[in-house]
C-alpha cells in the first residue's frame, strides 16, 4: 500500500504559502542534517551550513530550528534563509533569483518554494522565510520530512547555474563535556587498587583507577589513572581529582590531547597527593572515612592517525 506524503497547509499570511513538488534535487546545494532533534536540547538555536558556489559567488543557507527574532523563538515553525556569503563584493548589488528545498523521504521528492528574485546588497545580505514551514508539520513523521531524525535541505541560485555541492553536517559529532563525582566510603579499608565502576563518555567506555596504599614506582604517594576499555585510537583532554571536603584545596591534575591506543590504555600520575597528607584528618581530604573523586573529561576525539 503506497502512502501519499502531506504538504502542509498554510495560512493565507504565510510567507511560504506557495510551494512545488518535484523529483530533482536542488542544483547548488544540498545539506542533510543528522539528529535533528537535538538541535534543542544542545541550545542551537542558529545553524549556518558551510559554503556553496553558485554564480560566481559563495552562499549559505542559515536555519533556526525554532524560528528567528522577526516571528519569536515560540511561533512553532522553522526559519530558513539563504545568505550571501562573499562580504567582500559587497556593497555591490546582486540579484538572484533562489529558492529553498525540503526532501521528503516517503515520496522521494523535493518540497520547494516558487523562485523569487531578490537583490543582495551590503544592508540586506539576506532573503528567506521566517515561516518556512510549521515545528509540527515538520516533525510529523507521516508526512516524511523529517525521518529516523534526518532531514534535508537545498537551495538553488540562479546567476550562473553551477552543480550542486552535497555536504553533510551531523550534531552527533557535538562533544558534550562529561562531569562525575565518585563519593568512595571506607577508605582506609580499599584494595590496591580500587577501581570505579565502567562508565560511559563520548560514547567510549572507562574505569578510574586509584591506589590509595601506592605503587613501587612511588610507595609513599596516592596515584591515580584513567583507564581506556577498548581497541579505537581516542585522543582525551581530561582532569582527575581529589575533592578536599573542608576546604577548595582540591589535588587535581590535567592531561590535555593524550592518545589512548591499543598498547597504552592507561594514563594518569603516580603522585598525586602524599599517603601522609591523604590521611590526615585535618586536611580534609578523609571525612568519616570516605573521599570524594572527580572526573571531567573536555575534549574528545575518535580515530585520531
């Protein structure tokens, strides 16, 4: 049973009331754009696409995932606007005739808006819609937009046809810095060495590794490592400490772009703070005989060659 996609309808005031569908794709450009649902919660409210060439100038196509300022951050739709790139031509004049693709993947056509011709100048570099389509209708995934979190976009701009220059931008590339405390009861009763339970960063598994009675290399110190689970070439900027908990005379170290491999999937000091200091109750690092250990992992980076 075939299903036929939805065009959204639209208000008579909309700024996208008139829209085509066709089966070729935008002849300039084309931009998939991957987990498009975490646009929100990572706190994007303006995404530029990289560069494209048509007519012997560069342009972007600049989306707000919840609107712009002309129809409010909570109208419930989606702004789109292409943009003049080339700040160096202007204030000369350009005038374009554009327009702005959605592709839906059910029908496997593209949704576009009628060319309109637009000048370019130094105080108008841009020209869009601010209502280019409804959050809801968007999101529908009946009507095909948007699917397994992917959509599409394109643009064409006639000054001089060129071919189109497909480019793909994913925010699962976005690396969310990871914070953890470890609140370790039963100190001076710990094995050597105490592990942490496996945890999850950068999608990549770790354990932090502590010796509280030391290690040959420095007997009289407390040394503390992070430990990389897995075989993948990761590039890690990432702190380790210990909490005082009577004072911010914290013990903590940073490694800024080291390379975990296969053959060397430990990393960190072996003296990070004395044994003696460590256990004198009026330091502040042994409350009730517990102390408490942090993680912060900034940066991190797969495959690195």
């Amino acid at each position: 049973m075939s299903v036929t996609p939805v065009i959204p309808v639209l208000p008579e005031d909309h700024e996208f009331s008139r829209m085509e569908s066709r089966e070729a794709p935008p002849t300039h450009f084309v931009i998939k754009i991957e987990s498009f649902s975490l646009f929100e919660p990572c706190g994007i409210d303006k995404y530029e696409t990289e560069e494209f060439a048509a007519g012997e100038y560069n342009w972007k196509l600049v989306i707000y995932p919840n609107g712009d300022n002309i129809v409010g951050k909570d109208s419930g739709y989606v702004s789109v606007y292409l943009a003049m790139a080339d700040k160096s031509c202007l204030p000369v004049e350009v005038n374009a005739n554009f327009s702005i693709f959605l592709y839906n993947h059910i029908s496997g056509k593209y949704l576009s808006s009628l060319g309109r011709t637009r000048r370019f100048l130094g105080m108008k570099s841009r020209w869009g819609f601010s209502k280019f389509m409804s959050k809801e209708s968007l999101k529908d995934p009946s009507n095909g937009y948007v699917v397994d979190d992917n959509c599409v976009f394109g643009a064409e701009v006639f000054v001089v046809k060129k071919q189109a220059v497909p480019k793909c931008f994913s925010l699962k590339d976005i690396y969310i810095p990871f914070k953890r405390d470890w609140k370790i009861p039963n100190f001076s009763k710990l094995g050597n060495p105490w592990e942490s339970e496996e945890f999850t960063a950068g999608g990549q598994k770790w354990k932090i590794r502590l010796y509280s009675k030391g290690r040959e290399e420095a007997a009289s110190h407390i040394s503390i490592f992070l430990q990389r689970l897995g075989s993948e070439r990761v590039q890690v900027s990432y702190t380790l400490c210990i909490k005082n908990q009577v004072s911010d005379q914290h013990k903590k170290r940073t490694e800024t772009d080291h390379l975990f491999i296969i053959t060397d999937t430990t990393w960190g000091w072996d003296k990070l703070i004395e044994i003696a200091t460590m256990n004198d109750p009026e330091k502040g690092y042994i409350v009730n005989d517990s102390c408490l250990i942090h993680v912060e992992i900034s940066s991190l980076k797969l495959d690195v060659a």
